[in-house]
RNA sequence: GCCGGAGUGGCGGAAUUGGCAGACGCGCUGGACUCAAAAUCCAGUUCUCGCAAGAGAGUGAGGGUUCGAGUCCCUCCUCCGGUACCA
C-alpha cells in the first residue's frame, strides 16, 4: 500500500478506537478535566451538512491534544430529536415520528463516526429518549414548584413563600390561586401566534414578520391557555452575569440586546375628575407609590422623565384594561371600530405599516402630575399592551414616533429639551418652534422649577420629585417576554401536569403536578398524527385511559400540550455527564467534578435563544441547588457558516449544497476536516472550494510520502528516514513548528497551525536525510488535525499502540535561536537593504553595518542624520534630511 | 434606524498587536522526470513602468498621530449577521 489511501486507513481506524474504547471518559475527571461540548444537531432527513463538522472538527482538535496533554477529556455527542419535521413527516405518512426519528439518528451517527471525531460513544443521548425526557420533565416540575424572590433575587421551593393572612383567610383554594399566580411555570389566557397552516401555536422567536420562521406561513393572534415560563424574573441576573463569562463580546452584545434592559420612571396621570386632582395629589402625598393600581389612574413608564413637562397627550395601547372606562360616549363607536381593526391586525400588518401612526382620541384627558394639565387619552396600536404599563405620556418634541403621531392628528408640540452646541443653530431654532424632534441630551426648558437642569440630573431630580410624593418611582422595563412554553404537537415532551375535572368532567381550574415517582409520562399511542386544525393539540385525540387518569380517588385531564423543541436542549450538557443514571439528572457529585463546559461551540444561530433558555433552566436549577454553578457554559465560540462555492448560502435550492459524504469518499475524512480547518478563521463565514479541499488532500499525500516510501510495494519507510542527529537548521523547524502548532491549537486558529505544518513538510521534503525523532513529533502534531493518516504512520513508524493518550511534544526555546539574524533598514521609512548581524549585537555596531551598507548610504549621502530608530531584533530606520 | 462583525494579490487567507505587507494553500507560468500522459519534484508569481539592474505605487475612501500605520484616532462608503413602534 504505498499510495495514501484513506478509504483503507480510516475505516482500520475507526473500528480500532471503537474496539479498544480509545476515548471512553472517566465517570469523574482524573486531575485536570476538561468537558468539550458541541452544540448536539437535529437529526434532519438530509443527513450531515458540511457546516456541522466545521464546529464539531474544532472541539475534535482540542480534545484530541488535550488528552495528549495530560487532560480528561469529556468529548460526548448526542441528538436534539424532537421537532416539527418528524411530525410532519408522521401527518403525511401515518408512521410514527419515532421510527423516522431513528432512522435519521442512525444516519447521522454512522456519517459523525465515518468522520473520526472523538466522542465518548458509550454516553450518547436523544432528547426523544424516554429515559431523557423523564428528566426533562422533572425539570419542568422543579421550574413549576419554584417562585422567585424579588428581595434575595433567586428561585425558591414554592411551600417558602409567605402568604399574605388575607389570602390565608379564604381557604385553600385562595392560597392554591396565590401560588399558582407567583410560579415559575405558570399558565395564561395570553394572546398566542396561532398559525393554521402548522396548526400550532408558535413562540413570538418563531414569528418573522408575521410569518412562521418554518414554511413561511401566515400568523394570526388569538387567545388561548398557554404555559409560559417566567425567565423575566431571571432578567437582571441573566445580563449580569454575562459579564464573568469568556464569550465573544458581539454575542454578549446580542443577548443584552435581547434582554434590552431600561430604566426610568413610572408615573401616575390622574384620570378622576378634574375637580377632584388636588385632593388625589394630597392623598398621594401622604403614602407610599401604590403596587396596585384604583381605577382612577393611568400608570404610564417612560425613560425620559425630564419630559414630562412636555407631554401633550397621553396614548394607550388598544388592549388596555381602562379603554373601557376612558371612553366617553361620543368616541366609543369610533374607539370600538379601532380596537376590532387593531386586533385584526397581524404583526406583518403592525411592522411594515410602522411610518403609518393611526390612533383614536378616547374623549377623556389625564391631568400630568407634574404641572396639572389635562392632556387628551389617544388610543393608538404604537404603543404595545406588553410592554411597560401599556400606556405612555407622549412627548412629541423629543420623540420620533410621538412627533409623527402629533403631526399626523395636529396635536401641540411643545419643546422641553434646549438642543446641546453640537446641533447647528438652525436645527436647534427648528425645536424650539416644534417644528423639529429632538431625542437627544440638553437643558430643560419650559419645566418650571426645572428650567437649566441637564437631562441626566432632571431625571433623577424629577424621579426623587415624584416618589417623595407617591406619584411616580423608579422603575425598569425589559423587552424580553415570559417564555411561551407550550406547543399544540404530539411530538414533543409531555407536561407533567394533570387537571381536575369536576363531577361533570369539567376542569376545576386546580392542577397538579404529576408526583416525580410516577415519571416519565410517555406519549400515548395515536391512530393518526393529523392535526384538526383547531388549537387544541392532538394528544387531544389520545386514548381514554392515558388522557384521564385518576388519583386518590380524583378524575384528572392530562395537560395535552407539549414542551417546544428547545425544552430538550435546555440541559443536555448536564445528563452527559451521567447519562444512565436513574435516581436523579445528574450525580452532583460527577456535576462538581466537570462542570462548567469548559468550551462550547456552535452556530450563532443559537447565540440568542438557545444560550438564553438554557442559561435560564441553569439558573433555577443552580438556585434549587441541583447544580452547582451559576452558568452553564464558560467558554464560548461561534463557527461561521460555510458558504457556496459561489459564496452564497448552501441551499437545495440554489443547488450549491456540499456533501460530507461525497467528500469522505473521493478525498477522505481527514482531508475534509484539514480542510475544513484550513479554510479560514473559525468564526468567520467562508466559501467552499473544491479546489482547496483538493490542496489539502495533497498536503496529506505530501507528509505521508516524507515518511512512507510510496514506491514499495509494502508499507514501509521512506529511506531518507534514519536515526540521524537533526541539524541545527532541523531542530529550528521542529521547535517552531511544535511552538507555533501548540499556540495555534490554544487560540483555535487552527488555519494558521496546519499552514506551519506545511512549511514543516516543506522543509522535510527537500531533506534526504530525516530524522525519525522529527518525523515522529510531526506526526503526533498533525494527529488531532488528522488522526487517521497519524496513527497510520504513528503505526509505521514502529509503535504499536495508538497515539491518542503519547505526550504532546514540547518545544525547546533554545533551539529556535539563530546564531546570527537579518534585520531590514529603512532610510526615511523606506526600506533600502538588509544586513546580517548576530542576534546579540548591540545597537551601536547595528547602527554601524546599516550605515554601512552601501544602499543605505547612497540614499544617506550628503544629507543630514536627523534620528536613527533601532529596534533590536526588528529592524532599523535611519531619518535624514535634506 | 439601532447593535454587532468585516473590507488585504486572480481566489481562500497570514501578519509577535505600531516594525520587512502578502506566511500557507489554491490557481497560473516555466522547468525536470516520461516515448507520451497522469502522478511527483523544482523554480517563479501584488500591481505599474522596464530587456534588465532598478524605480514607483499599494491593505474600501479621505484626513490625522508617529521615525514608522493593514494595525491607533476622526469622517465617510460598501458588504454580512442580528434587531426593529420596547416609550
């Protein structure tokens, strides 16, 4: 076999490592351990992308020379299974999702081992496990049994918290209410994206422009009961703690975005009888700023209380809670009119018409607290029922969509804010007569008592002014929204929830949680996997004795809803650790030992929602004490796509899809994965070429010729090799490339290490004398990059075990030093020759052979030196004038 | 609009963080080997002018700091990703 041949050598590879278990973990880390994760795929019926062993080749590389470095290693795989695909699939063929389910996980796990990677197979999950989603489902009820302490600021058992004596007094089913109010779980009427053609209700991140993100359909609101999970408690501590985190700022960027934190005010508007203001004022004065809203006011928030002199309406959102009593009876048919055309509404309608502001005036006014003016109440679809208080003061000279909206219905614009000396004077003047919006800082104006006061001390000045008397406080706004939970699938995890019926069969409103014992609940068989197109979820259709079971004596309905896809992904990094364990997620001993992951890869496509869900699910498992530490993931990085050999995006559709198999079987796996590392910077987007994966496939070919004497007949070594002493030239090679490759695996910049291999091979080639030592440290260099065609010649060289666990070589400083060092001299910055020195000459004698150097001194002459720069070991730039 | 990231040869990309721009690979050109081809090996390859020696220009554009800028600062342009009435 002198020829390289990886469809002989990896497949003997492969079945070796599985034989001998090469890479089965500890169940707790020997010394220093280190868990590798990647973010696990979904099992499409399209098999491996190329994309995936970008992420996957990466972690691959730092493990296998982790292990060489003395590490533990924990490198495991598995299967994010549950998911739409598989259930349309089911609707179009009548089989169950399952056996398709399978079917794909078997093809992805035969493509990821053709590919060498080095998991710990013996710790393989599917999120469609039944023995998994027991646990998952244990999570959701420890969520469920968790309510979140504002003061101490975490999640607690929900039999700690204190009941008000008032809640008490009314009896069990008060308190139940009570509870069930504050829960992390918990269950709402909330309006939903509900999307015929899926027949599913989908998560606001599932909704692009008012069309599902999967098939493009349309989206329509409509309310239904919702399970939702209440990861705003965890808002503050989600940002916060983003900061302890080695994540690449634009990620951190991204999520804080997402949280999208605010602070400002809430303030009370007086909405009772003009009359009546001073004596609500006065009342107010004498208490604290109610939680509870009389309906005699209207809360609105704002992050720019220095405004509020210049409010000169207010708006509410069309759902609000005071539309009703707000409305005078002359606005009212109009008023109606505009909420029905407002729900009708889709979010592509209120997104794409977003110049468009149309709103109705209620007929009533709210007198502004902070100078007791009456302001008119507009209603208008700009403004959002879910976020803040659902109402607003509007401020139209220092507001985009407040100025357009006062523009559009002829409201008063009055200026509040002196434009800062950067606004030219002309655009300043424009403010000042309304004629302009100002968003930015400045000084007050037209604010009474306020008048001069820069906008960062009005706020807070104004924000004290209100609290002290109880008309507003300090508050903060988050854009992030509960988590709706819930899906109207079958194939998903189901809610280990039941609901009482009462004696008519009719739910009671009381739940209960399915006792942990008693789990898993498992998806009941179905006749057919058709949806009804009805919200109701197909498990709807489930058989009698799974849909009602009864407990102590009780007739209980199943929650028929399932869990969405990311519920699955929300801890799996955790039951690697311990996959079989049936007494609890997670041994916490083994948890302590590895967690955190130590170093997380995958597609930025998950930078926000995954990450954040998961981070969430941690953190009240963190608080609930079954982890032990505050974040789940300490390093993280983010592959870049792959793109078309035309640089677009890989498509069917645009027929510039590559397969991993194709290229498995003309060039081999580790071609693929050197090329795939050779590419570029791992974060970076990069087009696929043919031609390239063919150049490292010849790099491949080059080494095993250095080594290999390919015109044998027999494998056997190249004659070159011997146990020669390696040259002073040969040690450099070797050393820097063993340094180089070393830091280059620490810094994932894998493209830059496999470019100092080829400079290695480069060298050795031209050698007829090669020493085996330098080729054995090669080998063991190249072998997390390509591990197969290592082993082969590891093997060849005359070793009989795998490399996997050999010492990573080390580099010696002092060979890498020259005896002497060329250094380039520039005269006025421009380089003009290059002379010799040795390597510890002192500047003066540097200086000396650079204005020596007849170059330098041609462009010297008759021209006076005006600095000489010389830095040792760089370079040497002489100045002149004249 | 806002928030991130990126613009370097024919192409993918390097460049100790302020010190020889273009490592390494692809492609291309020439050569060796061969009856010939494939494979392999060797040499060259930023652009412009020049037979050459050489000279000049050059990291999206323009300005600045510096002995010296792909790298730092200011202004702007283009592309990619995210987000979008969040008060």
């Amino acid at each position: 076999m002198p020829r390289y041949n990886p469809a002989a050598i990896e497949p003997k590879w492969q079945a070796y490592w599985e034989q001998h278990q090469t890479f089965a973990a500890p169940r707790l880390p020997a010394g220093d351990g280190l868990y590798v994760l990647d973010m696990f795929p979904y099992p499409s019926g399209n098999g491996l992308h190329v994309g995936h062993p970008e992420g996957y080749t990466a972690t691959d590389i730092v493990c296998r020379a982790a292990r060489m470095q003395g590490k533990s290693v924990l490198h495991p795989m598995g299967f994010d299974s549950f998911g739409l695909p598989a259930e349309e699939h089911a609707i179009r063929t009548g089989v169950h999702p399952r056996i398709q389910t399978e079917k794909n996980i078997s093809t992805f796990r035969r493509q990821l081992k053709m590919l060498g990677f080095s998991y710990d197979w013996g710790r393989e999950i599917a999120t469609t496990d039944v023995d998994y989603f027991r646990w998952t489902q244990w999570i959701f009820l420890q969520i469920y049994d968790t309510w979140f302490d504002p003061d101490e600021q975490r999640g607690r058992p929900i039999s700690e918290l204190p009941i008000p004596g008032a809640v008490a007094a009314q009896g069990p089913d008060a308190v139940c209410a009570y509870q069930d109010e504050r829960r992390l779980a918990y269950q709402s009427e909330a309006p939903v994206n509900w999307c015929p053609a899926l027949g599913t209700v989908l998560a606001n991140e599932e909704v692009v422009d008012g069309r599902s993100e999967r098939g493009g359909h349309p989206v329509v609101r409509m309310p239904l009961r919702q399970w939702m999970l209440r990861i705003t408690a965890y808002a503050d501590r989600l940002e916060q703690d983003l900061g302890g985190l080695d994540w690449h700022e634009g990620i951190k960027a991204l999520q804080r975005n997402w949280i999208g934190r605010s602070t400002g005010a809430e303030a009370d508007f007086y909405i009772g009888d003009k009359s009546s203001f001073d004596g609500w004022k006065s009342a107010r004065g004498s208490g604290p700023f109610p939680a509870k809203l009389a309906d005699d006011v209207l809360r609105i928030y704002t992050t720019r209380p220095d405004t509020l002199f210049g409010a000169t309406y207010m708006v509410i959102a069309p759902e609000h809670p005071l539309v009703e009593r707000l409305t005078t009876p002359d606005h009212r048919a109009a008023v109606e009119a505009y909420r029905q055309q407002a729900a009708a509404k889709s979010d592509l309608d209120r997104t794409e018409l977003s110049q468009e502001k149309t709103g109705v005036f209620t007929g009533s006014y709210a007198i502004n607290p902070v100078n007791g003016e009456a302001i008119p109440v507009w209603i208008a679809d700009y403004v959002l029922i879910s976020y803040g208080t659902g109402a607003i003061m509007a401020v139209p000279a220092h507001d985009e969509r407040d100025f357009a909206f006062a523009q559009e219905y002829s409201i008063p614009i009055r200026p509040v804010v002196q434009p800062g000396d950067h606004i030219p004077r002309e655009e300043a003047a424009k403010v000042l007569a309304g004629e302009q919006v100002y968003v930015e800082s400045g000084v007050a104006i037209n604010s009474g008592q306020f008048n001069g006061l820069r906008t960062q001390e009005f706020k807070e000045r104004i924000t004290a002014w209100l609290a002290q008397r109880g008309l507003g406080r300090q508050a903060v706004n988050y854009k992030l929204r509960d988590w709706l939970f819930s899906r109207q699938r079958f194939w998903g995890e189901p809610f280990p929830i039941l609901h009482e019926l009462d004696s008519a069969g009719k739910p009671t409103g009381r739940v209960r949680a399915v006792p942990e014992e008693q789990l898993p609940v498992d998806l009941p068989h179905l006749d057919d996997f058709k949806p009804h197109g009805r919200p109701e979820p197909p498990l709807d259709k489930a058989p009698e004795e799974w849909l009602y079971p009864v407990v102590e004596g009780k007739r209980y309905k199943r929650e028929t809803n399932t869990m969405p896809q990311w519920a699955g992904s929300c801890w799996y990094y955790l039951r690697f650790l311990d996959p079989k364990n049936a007494q609890a997620p997670v041994d916490p001993a083994i948890e302590q030992a590895w967690m955190p992951v130590d170093l997380y890869i995958g597609g930025a496509e998950h930078a926000v929602l995954h990450l954040l869900y998961a981070r969430f699910w941690h953190k009240v498992l963190y608080d609930r004490g079954v982890v032990s530490t505050p974040e789940p993931f300490q390093k993280l990085v983010n592959q870049g796509m792959i793109l078309g050999e035309n640089n677009e995006k890989m498509a069917k559709s645009r027929g510039n899809v590559v397969n991993p198999d194709d290229i498995v079987r003309e060039y081999g796996a580790d071609s693929l994965r050197l090329y795939e590392m050779f590419m570029g910077p791992l974060e970076a987007a990069k087009p696929w070429s043919m031609e390239g994966v063919n150049g490292v496939c010849n790099f491949l070919g080059r080494a095993w010729r250095m080594i290999i004497d390919d015109r044998s007949d027999r494998v056997q070594l190249n004659p070159a090799i011997g146990d020669w002493p390696p040259t002073d030239e040969d040690q450099r090679v070797i050393h820097r490339t063993i340094k180089s490759v070393t830091e280059d695996i620490a810094k994932l910049s894998f493209n830059t290490a496999i470019a100092r291999m080829m400079e290695f091979t480069n060298h050795f080639t031209k050698q007829d004398r090669r020493p085996r030592v330098a080729m054995e440290q090669f080998v063991l260099l190249l072998s997390p990059f390509a591990p197969h065609i290592a082993e082969e010649l590891w093997q060849s060289l005359g070793h009989d075990q795998t490399l996997a666990y050999e010492p990573w070589p080390q580099h010696d400083e002092s060979l890498l030093a020259e005896a002497t060092i060329e250094l380039p001299v520039q005269v006025n910055g421009k380089l003009r020759g290059k002379i010799v020195v040795s390597t510890d000459a002192d500047q003066g004698s540097i200086l000396a052979a650079a204005r020596a150097h007849p170059k330098v001194a041609e462009y010297t002459a008759g021209k006076a030196e005006v600095k000489a720069v010389v830095v040792p070991g760089r370079l040497v730039n002489i100045v002149v004038k004249g």
